[in-house]
C-alpha cells in the first residue's frame, strides 16, 4: 500500500474549497449546536441526555455529510478521475475523509461545551469519540458508494440515523425487552455506557468491553467501505 | 516498431448482450490511431476495457506489454491519460483549482498548470468556476487535466464533441505536436474529418467488429471506383473510368487542349464510413 501525504492533502484541500462554497451541506453542520445549545439551556444533566445531540452530530454530520461528499463525487464523474489517477485506495479514502472528521471533532467538542458536559478523564472520551467518527465515517462512505446522487444519498442515511442515534433510547424499554439486547451492542450505546463508566472515574479495565465493541463496528465499517470502494474502481 | 497496445481476439458481454466480438488490433508507439464508429458500436467498451475499467470476457489485451487488468496498478497510471464521458470536473471549483488537484495527483510542478491551459487555450478563463462555463469549455478542461502529466500514452474518448471550429484547430495542432514528442494517441470521433486530419491509421468499428483497418489513403484507394472527373474548358464536367474507353476519351480532350482541371473521385472517410456502417443498418 502506498501512502502519500502530498496527496492525502491535495483532496482534502480540494473537498475543503468545495465544501466551503457548497451553503446548503455546510448549514447542515450548524444543526447539532443549535441542538446542543438547546440542551445546554434546558439544563439536562443525565449522561444520556448529554450524548444525544453528540450521537446526533456523529449521524447528522459525520454519516451524513460524508455520504453526500462522496455521493457528489459519484453523482460527477469526478471519483473516476480520483480512482484512474495515481492516488491509492488509502490516499483517495482518508483524504476524503480528513475533512469531516476534523469538523465533527470540532462539533463535538463545541456541543459538550454547549450542553455541560464536562469529561473527568477527557483522554477516554476523546479516544471513544474519535473511534465512533471513524465509525460513522465508514457508514457515510458506505452510503456514499451504494448510492448514485446526493439525493439517494439522503436517503440512504436516515435508516442509518435512526438506528444508531435514536436506537439507545429503546434501552428504555427494559432489559427483558428483545430490543434491549439488540440495542445494547450498538456503538452509540456503548458509548454512552462508556462516558457513565468513564464519568463515575471507573478503572481503564472496566472500559475494555465497551471500547472492544466500538472498535469491533469501527474495524467492520471500515472494512466493508474499503471491499466496496475497490469494487466500484471497475465499471460504474 | 514495437506495439504499445496488443489487442487479440477481444471478446466483450454485458450479460447476454455481446458489445465487442473477436476485435484484433495493434497500435504502434507513436501513432495516432482513430477508433471509429457509430454510437454502441463498442468504443468506449474497448476504452475501459484497455484502462482496466472493465474486465473482458474473452481475448487477450495488453498494454505496455503488460496485462491490460494491470493498469489499475499505481506504477502504471501515470504512464497513460484518459478523457471520456465520465469525466468530471469539480463544480464549485475554479478552472485553475480543479488542475490544481491532478497537478498535485501526479506529483506535477506548478508549471504545468500553465502549460495545460495554454493546451486548451484557457489562460484568460482560469479563475471562472466550472459550474459557469460551456459545454466546450467543460471538455477543454478535462482535456488539458488529460494530457497534463504529458504520459506516453493518451485515450481519448471522443474528446472534441463539443467544440467549435476555431478551438478543435487549436487542440488538432496540441495532440500533434504531443504525438511529435512521442505520444501515442488512442482516439475515438464520430467526426471523419478530424481523423482524416490527425489520424496515421484507423479502424471501423460496427456492431462490434472491426470492418476495416489500415490508412486513411489506403483505405480511401480501396473504396475508390477509380474514376475521375475532368473538367474541361467551356465548363463541362465528365466523368471517366479507367480503362480503354476512358483513356481515348482523355487523350482526345487533352489533344484539343481542353482539359482545365482533373481530379481523382476518391471517397472521404465520411463515405466509406456511411459505405460500412449504412449498408446492414
Ligand atoms: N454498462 C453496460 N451494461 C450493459 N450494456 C452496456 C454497458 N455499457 C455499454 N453497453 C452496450 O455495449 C454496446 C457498446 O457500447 P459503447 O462501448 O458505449 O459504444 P460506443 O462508445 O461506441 O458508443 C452498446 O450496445 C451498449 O448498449
Ligand atoms: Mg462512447
């Protein structure tokens, strides 16, 4: 595999010039702090009210975003060009992802600011945040790939919204509920039980399971975009 | 001369459908080969298939002596530029930023910006943004991102559909003082004209087979009648044949001193293609 890092930031220069004059997908990023403002006012204090404007940038922005950035690609002929260049399947996926997860980092740290929350071991939180942006990351590039336009793109995300960011809610269903233990390994929710072990100053060992899931979603996804990326570098 | 492109027996389905059947050909370094065709005869099928963009069903491809399957590989995809139909530019992007990008690609200096667009003749439109040109302009573009990186090996798929005149001429004399340099040229056109003028050699490509290949004089020599049309003084036009008769008639005339002009009847490559491609629609 070769890497080049010139090349890495020439696609990520280009996507940023791109996506600063693109008005209507770079609104989309304001959402979550209007939400997290929000919150922040309403004067929630439960780990899980903290992390849902948090969950809903990782979807809104992260899956979101990332998916319509590489959809327009498809949708203009323009990932052709990328793929028939000499950019390698790495350069071509991480420069095009270093954007959105440079500005989702930016969002989360702004929206934990807005709604109070204050991480007692900021180290952990940063960790479990960046591994989830990776995560969603992947699932906006899937989305991407499967889709032909913005527009499918779209689409393509909500069933992706609604199950990973509203999916924890239904842990209040009760543990003997069947969606329960469904719910329970999503990565968002193991986030969220992340931050309530992390928060209560719990020992590095007792986050292991939780970061091992997180990790195990994040090391699929991105698994899975890049067989799908090599995939498309045939005929579109 | 050695081959750069070895196409033998190159068989192509699209499920049931049979795009390209048995095409053979060869194309030295240093030619300017015209791949012609009517729409769905399988040109830009035979494109991808050389670029690694397709994967053929049947047949043996090679490029640069290698395996055409190979040209996907990092190695080799700055030894060659493609221009098709799909592709595209970055919209919001200024002329200038979307070179920018592939100059960056390639690992080009900055000076090769200039050198493309003064390929394409753009250097006064670099700042507009792409989302506010024409069609034309759109193609000189992705022209000048194509040759850019000035490889030994150039496809070009159809390349100056949208141009008028003035700016086709502009990029006929670029492609041939490239292919001076030494590049080798792979162009399909349904323009005749423009292959009669850039093209060394060319090939009629109809439902999926090759029909013809060779010169375009030896080709129009072939689809000759071999007649010619005297004109003479008092403004008479006649056609003659070769043969017994048509020698007593011209040498009669040219006795009386009345030929003014005679010239040859032969075909242009827009006859024979018409010939080749009408005759079984
Ligand atoms: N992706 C595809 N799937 C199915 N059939 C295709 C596909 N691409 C091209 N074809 C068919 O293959 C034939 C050749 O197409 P193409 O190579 O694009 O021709 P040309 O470039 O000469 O116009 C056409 O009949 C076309 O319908
Ligand atoms: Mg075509």
């Amino acid at each position: 595999m070769n890497i080049s890092v010139k090349r890495i930031q020439a696609i990520f220069m280009k996507d940023y010039k791109e996506f600063s004059r693109n008005y209507v997908i770079s609104s989309v990023v304001l959402m979550p702090l209007v939400l997290a403002l929000f919150y922040g006012r309403v004067g929630s204090n439960s780990i899980d009210m903290y992390f849902l404007p948090l969950n809903i940038t990782l979807s809104m922005v992260t899956t979101y975003v990332q998916a319509c950035l590489i959809a327009e690609e498809k949708e203009r002929n323009t990932l052709r060009g990328l793929m028939m260049s000499p950019a390698s399947t790495f350069d071509i996926l991480f420069g095009k992802s270093l954007l959105v997860f440079l500005m989702t980092g930016i969002i989360l740290a702004v929206s934990c600011y807005l709604v109070g929350f204050a991480p007692k071991q900021i180290i952990v939180i940063a960790l479990a945040l960046a591994l989830s942006t990776a995560f969603y990351l992947a699932l906006g590039t899937i989305c991407g790939l499967f889709t032909k336009s913005i527009m499918e793109a779209s689409l393509a995300v909500l069933p992706v919204m609604i199950i990973f960011t509203f999916g924890p809610l239904a842990l209040a269903l009760g543990e003997d509920h069947l969606l329960y233990k469904i719910v329970e390994v999503l990565p968002s929710t193991q986030l969220i039980r992340l931050a309530e072990l992390s928060q209560a100053n719990a020992a590095f060992t007792e986050l292991i399971g939780a970061f091992s899931i997180i990790t195990a979603w994040t090391a699929g996804a991105i698994a899975i975009s890049v067989v799908l990326f090599n995939k498309r570098t045939k005929d579109l | 001369m050695t081959a750069i492109i070895e196409v033998q027996n190159l068989q192509m389905k699209y499920g049931k459908e049979e795009a390209l059947k048995n095409v053979s050909f060869s194309i030295r370094k240093g030619e300017i080969f015209g791949f012609l065709g009517p729409s769905g005869s399988g040109k830009t099928t035979t494109i991808k298939i050389m670029t690694a963009q397709l994967t053929h069903t049947g047949g043996q491809v090679s490029v640069f002596g290698q395996p055409a399957s190979e040209m996907n590989k990092g190695h080799n995809k700055s030894k060659f530029g493609i221009l098709s139909d799909n592709s595209g530019l970055y919209q919001r992007l200024s002329i200038e930023e979307n070179l920018l990008l592939y100059s960056q690609l390639y690992n080009l200096p900055k000076s090769t910006i200039e050198e493309a667009l003064a390929f394409v003749n753009l250097q006064k439109d670099r700042k507009k943004k792409v989302n506010q040109l024409s069609k034309g302009m759109m193609q000189r573009v992705v022209l000048a991102r194509t040759i850019m990186h000035k490889p030994p090996l150039l496809f070009l798929d159809e390349p100056t559909s949208a141009l008028d005149p003035v700016n086709a001429q502009h990029i006929y004399n670029g492609l041939r003082k490239l292919n001076e340099l030494g590049t080798t040229i792979f162009l399909t056109t349904h323009n005749m004209e423009e292959a009669e003028l850039l093209c060394n050699r060319v090939a009629f490509l109809h439902k999926g087979e090759i029909r013809e290949i060779d010169t375009p004089l030896a080709l129009k020599k072939k689809y000759s009648d071999h007649s010619f049309t005297v004109e003479l003084e008092n403004g008479e036009n006649h056609v003659v044949y070769n043969g017994e008769q048509g020698a007593v008639q011209l040498m009669e005339w040219m006795k009386a001193k009345r030929v003014s002009r005679m010239y040859s009847n032969e075909p242009t490559l827009g006859d024979i293609f018409v010939q080749i491609t009408g005759s079984d629609l």
